[in-house]
C-alpha cells in the first residue's frame, strides 16, 4: 500500500475558523481583539479582525492585502472588496476569504513569471 492508494481528501487543521479556506492564518492579539493574517498563493492575502468586545456574537473587520512584494501591504481595490469592510459576520468574512483566495494570480506575480521564462540558466 503506498500514498497513492488512499482517497485525496482536504481535512481543514483543527482550530480553524474558516475550514473552507486553505492557506492558513498567522493569529495575534491586538487591543481590538484577534488578528489574523492570510496569505494566499495568488499573490493576495487578507487581514481579519475578530473584535473582542461584542459578547452576543464575534464582530469582523476585513481588509485584503497585497501580498506580491516583500511585505503585505492594504490592497483597497479588488474584486473582492473595496476599502476595509466592517461589521461582518463570521460567515460573510469566510465567503470573502474564498473570494480572495480563488482570485487568479496577482498581476505583479503574472510580470515575474514572464522575467522568469525570459531568462537563460
């Protein structure tokens, strides 16, 4: 029996609060509450607060990244979103995790893969 003989299967890591989203965040505290930090491998990625301070139900901030360069920086105009969006629920937030994630390659990516194939090694 090798690897190949078992059904391919994606089971999301336990204490994931976004199981259909893949990419897995970096999680940190803020005063605001929790901050979690996605990167996807299209080249975008995406900040999510959940706020600490609202007892009934978790309150989402979120805020899509540009994840091309060496550092994340706010992406303000996608197809996902535009702007930081406020007062979602966790449920919007998952869907526009998908959103993000399922975008097609970032176009400063799609600039480097053509250098890349340009190139002699």
């Amino acid at each position: 029996m090798s690897l190949m003989d078992f059904p391919v299967t994606v089971v999301p890591p336990e204490g994931n609060e976004f199981p259909h989203v893949l990419a897995l965040p970096e999680r940190q505290q803020v005063p605001e509450g929790e901050l979690s930090t996605f990167r996807f491998p299209n080249g975008y990625g995406a900040l999510v607060i959940c706020s600490a301070h609202h007892l009934s139900a978790p309150v989402f901030e979120f805020c899509m990244l540009d994840c091309s360069g060496p550092a994340p920086q706010p992406a303000l105009q996608t197809p996902v979103c535009q702007g930081i969006q406020t007062g979602l629920s966790r449920e919007q937030v998952g869907q526009l995790l998908l959103h993000a994630e399922r975008l097609p390659r970032h176009p400063a990516l799609l600039r480097a893969d053509v250098l890349l194939q340009a190139e002699a090694f």
